[in-house]
C-alpha cells in the first residue's frame, strides 16, 4: 500500500504520515516498507488511474507491506 493512500485512510497529510515513520525507524523492521524506484513509480502512476495525481510529487513514494501497515498504524 503506499503512502499517500495510507494518509488518506488516516485522514493526514502524506507528508505527516512519513515524519511519524521516520520519528521511528529503529523500531520499523527494514522489510515493513520500501521507497519505490523511478520506474516503479511511474509503472504504479500509469496503470492506477486513481493515482495520476502522484506523478507530480517531488519524491518517491515508500510502499509498506501488510506488516508495516499495521505497524504504522500504531504510531
């Protein structure tokens, strides 16, 4: 799942969400989540087309696995 649905569910801005999980990186395991590639993030970008609006974010967005979704969720 990434990031920016994630803040949408947690009704927070992309942006807060990523500083909470920053705040606590000792405590997130490293294969909980992961920042996608260029070229994953445009293939994401253009077969989603509910998510054509990230093309234009100035970063890469980080995709979580089911673990760390839950883990997330805790902060």
């Amino acid at each position: 799942m990434l990031d920016s649905d994630l803040a949408c569910l947690y009704e927070v801005e992309t942006k807060r969400l990523n500083e909470a999980e920053k705040r606590n990186i000792k405590r997130f395991p490293v294969d909980f989540m992961f920042r996608l590639t260029k070229g994953e993030f445009n293939k994401v970008a253009a077969n989603c087309g509910y998510l054509k609006n990230i093309k234009f974010r100035p970063t890469m967005s980080y995709a979580f696995t089911e673990q760390g979704v839950t883990m997330l969720r805790r902060y």
